[in-house]
C-alpha cells in the first residue's frame, strides 16, 4: 500500500466534517453501551426480555430505564446514521468526479473483517458483521432518488417489523406453533452452555462458543436483521440527500415535524408494547412477547428520527452540550469495540470473572462512568491524532493509502 494512491480521494479532514452527525454518533455509542451492558453478564438470547419483574427498587428502575428509553432506540438511530455517512461519502466521490464502487467496496469488506475479528475474539453479540452485509445491498441502490430512499427503506423496516406481528397473530390461533417441552429445554440447554462458555470456561472455550452461535444462530438472525438495517441505512441516507443534515435552516419546518409527530408516535407505540408485555421474554415463545417485542422495536424509528432532527436544530442553533460527544463519535468504532473487550474482561471467566455479580443498577452507573471516561480519553487522543486507532487501520484499507495519523504541529 503506497503513501499516494491514484484515486486522489482521502478522508474527510477534521474542519470539514459534520459536526451534528459525530454529536449523534457519540450519543447513539452511549446507548448502544448502556443497553450492552448487561448482555456482558447474561444469555444473549435475553436481549429481548424486556423489565426484570423480579428486581425491586433502583435495580428495577434502572432495568426499565434501559428497556424503556434506550433498547432499540440508539443501535436504530446509529444505524440511520450510518446510511447517512453513506450518503456523504458518496456525493463527496461523485463530487470529485472519481469511481464511487472500489472505494465503498473495499470499505464494506474492511467492515466485515473488523466485525467477524470482534463476534469470534471479542463478544459475540456483534452488529458490525450485520452492517457490512446490509452496506452491500445499500451500494446496489446507490442511485435512487431522495423519495424513492425514504419510500423504500420504510417499506423494508415495515415489511420486517409486519413478518413479525403476523407471527404473533399466527400464535393465537390453537395448536400452531406452540412451544413443546423439547423447545423449552433446548432453550435451557442453549443458555446453560452459553453460560458454561462464558462465566466459566477460558478464553478457547469461549471464543469456540461465539464462532458456533455465529454460525449456527446469528447467520438465522440476518434473515430479519440484514433488511432491516438495510431499510434503516435508506432512511439515514435520504435524511442527508434531502439536504436536511447540510442545510438545517431551510428545512426547519420538515425537521421540526420530524420531532413533534414522531414524539408521540413513538412513545405511543412503545406505551402500546408495554401495556401488553412489559417483559416479553421469546423463550417460550408466546403472542403477546413477540407482538410485545415488535411494537417495543416499531417504536424506535420515529423517537430515533425525532432525535435526530432535535440534535440537529440545536446544533445548527449554536447549542454547544452536543458537541462534547462529538470526539466519542469520531471515534465510535474504536470505542465501540473497546466497550465490548472491556465487557467480556470484566464479566467472562477468563477474566475477572463477574459474570452474573452485579445488579442492573451499580451496572448501569458504571456504564455511565466507562463511558464518560472514553469521551475525555477520545477528546485527547484527537487533539494529537486526526482518528482513531481502528478508523485509521479501516480508512487505510479503504482508500489503499496510509493516511497521515498526527495532526499536524503535534
């Protein structure tokens, strides 16, 4: 790989960078932590289970702070978010008059090696695989128009998110696909090897888990996950070809509906979810816990978008708080993959083994604390460096070239 390369692309310098998409990106990295957070000490198959009715005062409080306002909201709003880099990235190429394909390809591939290294080394309940994947349906629909974004990423969403509701209402009919014993325990077996693996086995006999649930059960979950990640990555994408994310103030009056329709629409839908189970567990799988689950991730797109724009006029504004997780969101994959080695090395066997010792509420408080040391860490790494370490490794791949890693005077 040369110091030059042909193309005459680079990334994006710090000066011309959108400041409200690193502000979103780092405070959807704060969510996307504060709902990991328990999945490092308990059964991945959990990570629908909604509220804890076992728990009792802060625990229980933190439990449906977690279910409530973070789960589904922040992995949604990051996945947006990436469909607009996307969209950046793009217009910037087409801008410079250079072959948009190569770039983005090699860029998808380098996803996908950095998120297959951190499902089988790091922590099996990886996103990123899921995203290189859906990153190369998006590239086949490069061309469509700004409506025809919107038109299509929601269908898919909805079409995914409809599948579901209709197997809820499949599930109320007698004798269909009701759970047996054998399913129950199955279930039990599944989760008392998962738990074998990770609070007690060593660091072999965990990795050896996490390549068999990525084979054996994630490869089922992109079957759903993949179109809807791909829908998300459409809507984000049309959010920047609109113009909405580059000139805030000349479509004020779209980005405020965003906020005052998709508020109550969304708190509405995830109200609904909860009214009919507040902790839908899928294991055994009933009606009511997937129709439950379903609407809980249905109402995560309008609150996500919602955000969005809300974080977008205020910055455009002249608000300064959100900037203060603009670092954590330049770097959000280098942080990202840092919260799960230090989730795995807190809670797995092979190392300080906790698996399972700590309530939902100290957790959630140190998740906090993780995380608020990674903004201070990233907002010192930037001022000497113009990436992260891992954003660095993914760009050199990207564009074939070293890129200057100090900045300058450094």
């Amino acid at each position: 790989m040369s110091a030059t390369a042909a193309s005459g692309l680079a990334p994006v310098p710090a000066h011309e960078r959108l400041l409200a998409l690193d502000a979103l990106r780092g405070l959807a990295l704060l969510g996307i932590f504060l709902s990991n957070a328990e999945l490092f000490t308990r059964p991945l198959a959990e990570v629908s289970d909604g509220i804890d009715a076992q728990l009792r005062g802060l625990d229980q409080a933190a439990s449906a702070f977690v279910y409530v306002l973070i789960r589904s909201k922040f992995w949604t709003l990051f996945s947006l978010l990436f469909g607009a880099s996307f969209a950046v990235m793009f217009e910037r190429t087409r801008q410079a008059g250079r072959d948009f394909g190569p770039l983005y390809l090699r860029r998808s591939v380098g996803l996908l090696v950095i998120g297959l290294v951190h499902a089988v080394l790091i922590w099996a309940g990886d996103i990123l695989v899921t995203y290189a994947l859906a990153a190369f349906a998006l590239y086949a629909m490069r061309s469509l128009s700004p409506g025809a974004l919107w038109r299509v990423g929601l269908g898919l969403y909805l079409s995914v998110l409809g599948f579901y509701l209709m197997i809820a209402a499949m599930l109320l009919v007698p004798g269909v696909a009701q759970a047996t014993d054998a399913d129950s325990a199955a279930d039990r077996a599944e989760r008392a090897a998962e738990i074998a693996a990770y609070a007690h086995g060593d660091y072999a006999q965990a990795t050896a888990h996490r390549l068999s649930f990525l084979v054996e059960d994630a490869g089922a979950g992109w079957l759903g996950m993949v179109p809807m990640v791909l829908g998300l990555f459409l809507i984000g994408a049309w959010f920047v070809r609109s113009g909405a994310l580059a000139d805030p103030a000349a479509h004020r009056r779209r980005l405020r509906s965003m906020i005052v329709y998709g508020v109550p629409a969304g708190a509405a839908i995830t109200g609904l979810s909860l009214l009919i189970d507040s902790s839908p567990a899928l294991t055994p799988v009933s009606a009511a816990a997937v129709a439950a689950s379903t609407l809980h991730m249905l109402g995560a797109l309008p609150l996500a978008l919602a955000l969005t724009a809300w974080i977008v006029l205020i910055v455009h504004g002249g608000a300064r708080w959100p900037l203060r997780f603009a670092p954590a969101g330049r770097m959000a994959l280098s942080n990202y993959l840092a919260q799960s080695l230090v989730g795995t090395l807190v809670f797995y066997g092979y190392g300080l083994g906790l698996w399972g010792r700590v309530s939902p509420a100290p957790l959630i408080a140190a998740a906090f604390a993780v995380f608020a040391l990674q903004m201070l860490l990233s907002a010192a790494w930037l001022r000497r460096h113009r990436f992260g370490p891992v954003e660095w490794l993914w760009r050199a791949f990207t564009y074939w070239r070293w890129p200057a890693m100090r900045v300058r005077g450094t």
